[in-house]
C-alpha cells in the first residue's frame, strides 16, 4: 500500500487508477476526476469561477481539459503568472498481457508482478520498496499529481503569491495535441479577462536515463520538435516475368529507406546536442489486393527531429536525399539489367527511367495553373468525401490526396512526391532571448542549488527533452516561411488537419520539464522513483514559482 503520508503518491495513485488512456472515454474519466480533486479544495469551493473543464475543439472525439488558477494576494496589482502543465491521457495497456486487468491499480500489479520473472534491475527496484508501478505513474500523472499538490498548496497560501498560478491538465498528448491546442484558447481568454502575463511554464513530463549506468536526473529547458516527412512513391506497372520492363516504387523506397533511416547527416546539432536520427515509421505499397503486376505507388514516411531546422530547412535537406535516393537506386538497377542480360545472351537497351523528386506544393501548384478551378473544384469535392471516412488517420488522408492529384499530371513518370502528413510539434529552447527567458533559467538554477544538496543523484539540465511533449505549443520561433513550408506541404492542411500556430504566438510563454524519475515508459515495467518523483519535483518546481512570482 502507499505511504498514508506521501501526498503526490495519493494523488498519484488516485488518477493512475483512472485508465485514461488516449482516444477512448477514459480520458473523460479523469478530466473528470481531476475536476472532482480541485472542486473539494476549499478555495475553489469559494471560487468556482476559477476552475474549468472545457470541450476541445475541432476534436473528433468527446473529451475535457482541465485549468484553475489561484489568484496571489501578495501583490493582487502583479499580474504575473506560471503555468503548470500536464497530460491526462496515457497510451494503451496492451503490453500486460496476462496482468491488463490490474496495469491501472498500482498495489495489485506490484503485487502479482513479484511472481513473475523479470530483468534484475527491475526486480531490485520493485522489492525495495523505492518504486512505484503502473500504467500512467510515469507518463505522466505522478507529474499531475505533483502540480495538483502545488495546486493546493497555494490555494491555502495564496498569501505568497505576487501573481498568479494556473493549473492546466490536457487531454490528448499521446497523439494528436488536440487538448493544449485547444487549452491555448482558455489561456488567451484568461490572459483578456484577468490581464494574465504568462512570464514561464512548468511542465512535467517524464525523464529517464539517456543511457545505462546513467546516474542523473535531468530537467530539461526545451524539447526537440519533430516532423513527419512523407513520400509518396509512383512507379511504372509491369508483369513480374517481364521485371525491367517497369520501375517497382517499392524498390524506389526500399533505396530511401536506406538513405534516411539511422542517417547521422540528418541529425541537428545545436546547442551542442544531437536528437536520435530519422527514422521508418511507415513503408507500404499501396496495391489494394494480389497481383503479378507490381505495385504502381508506394508510401513511406519518417519520424524527424529538430533542434533548430525550421519545416522549410527539413525539405530542402529531404529532396537533396531523396534525389540521392533515386539516383542510387537507379544505378543499381542498371547494374543489375546489364549484368541479367550478359547471363541470359540478350541485347541491353537504355533503361528510360530519370531521377525525378517533386515537392507537393510544386505540383498542386503546377495542376492548379494548367486545370484551373476544374482541379481545385474536384479535390475539394474529393477531400470532403474522404473525410467521411473516420478509419483514416491524417497520414493516410494525405496520401490518398497526393495518389487523387497525381491522376492529374500529365508526366507520369515515375517520381518523388515529398511533403508532410501530420501535426508539426516545433522545437523549443530556452536561451535568454527576452527578460522572461533569463527570469525562468536563473529561477531554475537557484532551485537546483537549493534542492541538490539533499538528494543523492546528480541534477542536471539539458537543453533539448528527447521525446515529443506538449511543451512545442506553447511558444513559436518559426517565421512565417517555416510555417508555410508546413502547411503549403501538407495535403491535409485545412480539412483533416489544422492547426491554428497564431494561438501559440499568442501565449509563446518559456517554458521547461521538471517531471518524475524513471524507467519504462510506454512499456509493461512503467515505474517512478519515488523519492524523486513525489519530493524532489515538487520543491525544485516550487522554489522555481517562489523566484518568478513569490
């Protein structure tokens, strides 16, 4: 059982006992919860008005947010305010296998955990008593749980407050945003009703070891924004026997696979860090049954990482590949054609086959100026009906686009089309660029200074969280060409996706991730170290709000 006396561990427990996980009613279950926690505190009893639990908009699902604020009474004239953020949805319980029905009750699942086998480490941490288990203790809701507590804290206290503290929980980071996307819009309202000067954010997503033997406990001053570049693949149809006679695009994208997977030459040093390379999330043909003819287009897209590259930089950077791609791929295969016809004795013609690497906003462009309002009148038409179908995700909608648009072209050559198919999470550091920046990163370091001596493990800053958080909507350093490089590239820009980047300008708040400690995120060993998670987060984050509006 929990220790009665560990207020974050209750909390904890209470809402990973809610199975929130992302896109079912679950995450109702907790926006609700969380609103039922806050809603018993006296000071929102006495003030309801400052409690909210808002629909998310544009959302093809039903589900809440959840924001409060305690007013400072220090200096009611300071107008100053922190945000503390979190997420309430996790990702799925699947990976308990045989244990699913207790992956959300903490105390069962250690309990039966014990009479499994499991790697040593994770067998050490669960018998010392130290750690705690559970779908969601991680990621991220011992994080809420600390803020819920910070949260209480000042409603009792708001006597050491000169300013304001905002509590905010969303729903859907796990995949689409949809929650902090929409949460922007009750933080604009709030900043014109109140006059709420958002001077820094606190968020408080995972961290975990970078490494084995990794002894340090890492808060970060910025996250990595990431981008989903995405390729659609045309080739030239033929009968298997007849092999040379057309051009496979699943050969096309196997070569660009291999030139963008694990490349180091698209890593983005900056600040001296270096997020993990580009990876496959997704390489398919896109033949809808069997066939002895080859596939006429194929569909890859990949994970990207950024540190300072704007969407714009990405593809310039992706066509230079993807024209090496091309080029490599059609080398070989003349290789490979001349040395298959020395074999069989026959005569080798010219393959016809061109490197050939569109970007998409170049063809819209290039259909639009030769079919006029004949093409636009029948995409729309065409975009509205596929959006009718609910199975489709924003990355197959976007290929279905391009596949619909390239019916148009009259060169049908086998060619590159590259553009982008899903949400654009920007990057975000943390420099001293303005006088809230330098607030926000001598807060921090004075709140290291003060907590460090007492705890064991190294704490230490980093520039860049590693894994994709909501902490990229809440400032923009993108210009207007970067953000055009994202939404003219996007075949689903406007109609299965959107996103509205002027309501970021218009928080654009600094921001850092001081979160609970451990291991296993996302999988069936989930945990958090105690110590750290429920005592140390919470006085780091709170001698950080003690220096910004203390």
């Amino acid at each position: 059982m929990i220790a009665t006396g560990n207020e974050i561990l209750r909390f904890t427990d209470e809402l990973v006992r809610v199975e929130s996980i992302v896109e079912t009613s679950g995450e109702v279950d907790a926006a609700n919860k969380i609103y039922e926690l806050i809603s018993a505190m006296p000071y929102f009893k006495e003030n309801p008005d400052q409690l909210i639990k808002p629909l998310t908009v544009d959302d093809e699902f039903t589900r809440y947010n959840v924001l409060a604020f305690v007013e400072g009474t220090k200096d009611i004239a300071n107008k100053k305010t922190v945000i503390l953020m979190g997420h309430l949805d996790t990702v799925g319980i699947d990976d308990y296998t045989n244990l699913k029905d207790v992956a959300c009750s903490p105390a069962e699942l250690m309990e039966k955990l014990k009479g499994e086998l499991m790697p040593g480490l994770v067998r050490e941490q669960l018998e010392s008593g130290e750690w705690y288990f559970g779908r969601g203790v991680l990621d991220m809701k011992s994080g809420v749980a600390s803020h819920l507590s910070l949260l209480k804290y000042y409603s009792e206290h708001p006597e050491e407050l000169s300013g304001n503290l905002i509590f905010f929980s969303e729903c859907d980071e796990e995949v689409s945003s949809k929650g902090v996307l929409s949460g922007l819009k009750n933080l604009k309202e709030w900043k014109e009703e109140h006059g709420f000067e958002y001077v820094g954010l606190i968020n408080s997503d995972f961290v975990a070891p970078l490494y084995e033997g990794d002894p340090n406990r890492y808060i970060y001053k910025g996250t990595v924004g990431k981008l989903l570049p995405s390729f659609f693949i045309t080739g030239a149809e033929t009968h298997v026997g007849s092999s040379f006679e057309g051009l496979d695009p699943n050969y096309i994208a196997a070569e660009l696979t291999r030139q963008i997977s694990y490349n180091p030459d698209l890593c983005n040093t900056y600040l001296g860090e270096t997020p993990a390379p580009p990876i496959s999330l997704k390489q398919m043909d896109l033949k809808p049954s069997y066939t002895v003819q080859t596939a006429t287009s194929a569909y890859v897209y990949f994970n990207f990482f950024v540190h300072s590259w704007s969407p714009k930089d990405v593809l310039n950077k992706l066509m230079e590949q993807a024209e090496i791609a091309f080029d490599n791929a059609l080398t070989t295969l003349d290789e490979r054609y001349q040395k298959f016809c020395e074999i069989t004795n026959q005569p080798a013609n010219k393959l016809p086959w061109k490197t050939r690497v569109i970007l998409y906003e170049e063809m819209t462009k290039e259909l639009i100026e030769e079919h006029g309002e004949k093409f636009t009148k029948h995409m729309d038409e065409f975009k509205a009906n596929l959006l009718l179908d609910k199975s489709l995700d924003s990355q197959m909608f976007a290929a279905k686009v391009v596949e619909e648009e390239w019916k148009w072209m009259k060169d049908k050559s086998p060619a590159i089309i590259l553009f982008y198919s899903s949400l654009y999470s920007p990057c975000l550091d943390l420099t001293g660029k303005n006088e809230n920046e330098v607030n926000l990163l001598e807060a921090l370091e004075k709140a290291i200074e003060i907590v460090q001596p007492a705890y064991s493990h190294p704490i230490v800053t980093k520039n860049y969280f590693p894994f994709i958080c909501d902490m990229s909507c809440v400032a923009l350093k993108d210009d207007d060409v970067g953000i055009r490089a994202v939404t003219d590239n996007n075949p689903s820009w406007g109609t299965k996706h959107y996103v509205n980047y002027q309501d970021i300008r218009d928080i654009n708040v600094p921001a850092i991730n001081i979160g609970p400690y451990g291991y296993d995120g996302h999988k069936r060993y989930e945990r958090i170290e105690i110590e750290y998670s429920t005592e140390v987060v919470p006085k780091i984050t709170k001698e950080v709000i003690r220096r910004l509006i203390g």
